[in-house]
C-alpha cells in the first residue's frame, strides 16, 4: 500500500493508480449487524475479482488447469464504511511479478467514487496442482499480469 512514511497510516488509493475494474454487487448477507459489510467479505470480494479476471482472460481453469495459485498472505486496510445495496467496483494492480508469485493489490470503491473504502493486497505463490510444489508462473498468466504491472 502506499504510505507517506515507514511509520504512517495507510492511505485510501486513487481509482487512477489501478489497472482493470470489475463490478461486485453486494448482497443483504454480506451487511452485519452494525449495518455494513463485515470485514470478511473484502477478503471475498479480493479473490472474486482477480480470479474471475483471471478466467475471463483464459489463462485460469479452477477445474482442470495443472497451476493453481495458493493465497500465502492478505492484508486490508479499512476507510469508509461499504453497505448493502451499494455497488462496488473493485481495482485490480500487480505490485510485484516474481518467478512463482505475485502481489495482487486490490482497491474496493463506492460506485463511482474517487477514493478507494478500503484496499489491500494478497499474494499468491503458483504451484502444481498435484504435487503443491511451487512452479515458474506459466508465460501465458505472466502475459496477462505484466499487463496489471504498476511501476515502484
């Protein structure tokens, strides 16, 4: 996340400094009893849109493809409150393209709005299916996460 210092509070992000969007709908169920979304459903809705990016590009088959992405760590930072019935709209970057991983970050805004409610991260390691080993991140998915790249 972006910070001013080592020491400073995370900040909400830009809808300008994400790469892809995908629309969310939120549901009756996701609000809690304090009459938000609970802090659990940021977490859903991360994976939701990269991995449904993912496979609308063609380079994920959840079902039958020989790498899979493991979540090795998430994070999320909280700034204004989401609630049902509002539509979220979710940014997508890659701070970091390792060999077998990658730092997804994630913006989830209000329809429309400017600033991001909250953002976070979560990295994914890819790995063989079968045997859970990590694997080089195949040329096809690295093709579609340079596109996500964001410098520094």
């Amino acid at each position: 996340m972006t910070t001013t210092s080592p020491a400073a509070r995370p900040a909400p992000q830009a809808r300008s400094s994400y790469r892809t969007f995908r629309t969310i709908s939120t549901r009756w169920a996701d609000n809690d009893v304090y009459g938000h979304v609970n802090n659990v459903v940021y977490y859903s809705w991360f994976d939701t849109a990269v991995n449904a990016h993912l496979i609308e590009q063609g380079v994920l088959d959840i079902h039958a493809g020989s790498t899979i992405g493991l979540v090795i760590e998430t994070q999320c930072n909280y700034f204004a409150p989401l609630a049902f019935p509002q539509v979220v709209e979710a940014g997508i970057r890659v701070a970091r393209l390792g060999g077998s991983s990658v730092r997804y970050e994630v913006g989830l805004f209000a329809f429309g709005e400017e600033m991001s409610a909250a953002a976070g991260h979560f990295i994914h390691v890819y790995v063989d299916r079968a045997t859970r080993r990590p694997v080089p991140v195949p040329e096809p998915l690295r093709e579609v996460l340079q596109a996500l790249v964001v410098p520094g």
